[in-house]
C-alpha cells in the first residue's frame, strides 16, 4: 500500500491547520459565512474523495457532503470540541454515507473507476502501472464499505485507529480487525508484486 500513502499525503492536515479549523468553527457559532466557506472549501475534497470510496455514486456524494457539512453550519453548537473537527466531520460523513447506502437496493456499479486513474502519468508509464493501479482498484472495490472506509481513513487521510474508531462509531479492535480482513483479503487478490505493497 506504499503508493496509496503517497497518494494521501498531499492532503494531511498539520497540527496548525487543526488549530485553524477550531478558529473556523467559533466562527461559524457566530454565523460567519466566510469561516464557513473557507471550512467548506478546505474539507470538501477530502470528504468527496472519501464518500467515493464509500458510496461509489456521484449523486450520492454530493448529496452526503452537503448534507454532513450542513450540520456545522445548522448545528455549530454539536461540535464540543472533545476531538478534531476532522474526526467529527468524518464521523458524520461516514454515518451519513452507511445510512445512504443502506436506502439504496440495486447493485453499485463502479462506473468511475477509471476516473480516478491519475491522468499526470505518460502513456509509456501507463502500461504496467495502469494495470496495477486497475487491480489494486478492483480489489478495494470488492472490499465491504467498513473495510473500505478503514482502508481509506487510515492510507489517503493518514488518521490513526483511534480516531477512526471515532469517526465509524466502534471500538477500536473492531477498527483493526476490519483492517485486518481488509489487507488479507488485499494480499489474495493482488497476489504476486502488488502484495508486497500491503
């Protein structure tokens, strides 16, 4: 999972930016519109890019982003502060998206998946590395949206069990033995050199 780690660590928070965010959030107990957006702004990409590895469905994206970050603004008051307002905000998306998912009935077809193939690459680079990329992507897919959500949380966000526990609302053995399915089940589908990357 190397390449994963790398492909998340360009949207890790630092310790400053949480410290921002708590400023943002007293801001917009004061019905800051400007706080908010640029709180909204700051988180959306990270929530969407979430939410699509959960949910598998634009509309629904969207529509659970707006929806989790709308609490802030209608609620402000329900953050106490007891963790990162990036917990918070994940730990609503996630609930949020688990009850999306379980009003929907018909089966999910990945249909961006080669979306979110990185178009920076060359077409001499592509040809192996799209392969392993595709593989790795249909593993996950097939992975539970739990252990999907475990898998993103810690690889892309960089964010610890603990925390993770917080955000899916569970212990946080629960957490790791989600995780731990999750790289086995990786490990046998991607056989060979892409296992090795788990």
């Amino acid at each position: 999972m190397e390449r994963i780690e790398q492909a998340g660590r360009g949207e890790t928070r630092t310790r400053s930016g949480a410290e921002g965010d708590l400023r943002l959030a007293a801001r917009i107990r004061l019905r800051d519109r400007k706080a908010f957006d640029a709180l909204y702004r700051a988180y959306r990409p990270r929530l969407a890019r979430f939410l699509m590895n959960i949910l598998r469905r634009r509309h629904l994206v969207e529509e659970v982003l707006d929806d989790t970050l709308m609490v802030l603004w209608d609620r402000p008051d329900s953050f106490s502060g007891r963790s990162r307002l990036s917990t918070w905000l994940f730990a609503i998306a996630y609930r949020k998206a688990m009850k999306a998912l379980r009003k929907q009935d018909d089966p999910i077809e990945d249909c961006f998946a080669e979306g979110r193939i990185s178009a920076d690459r060359s077409p001499e680079q592509d040809a192996g590395d799209s392969r392993a990329r595709q593989a790795l992507l249909d593993a996950l897919a097939r992975l539970s949206p739990e252990q999907r959500a475990v898998v993103d949380l810690t690889y892309f966000h960089e964010i610890g069990y603990r925390e993770i526990a917080a955000i899916m609302d569970c212990p946080v053995d629960t957490v790791k033995t989600r995780m731990f399915h999750a790289r086995r089940h990786l490990r046998r589908e991607l056989a060979g050199e892409l296992s090795d990357w788990i």
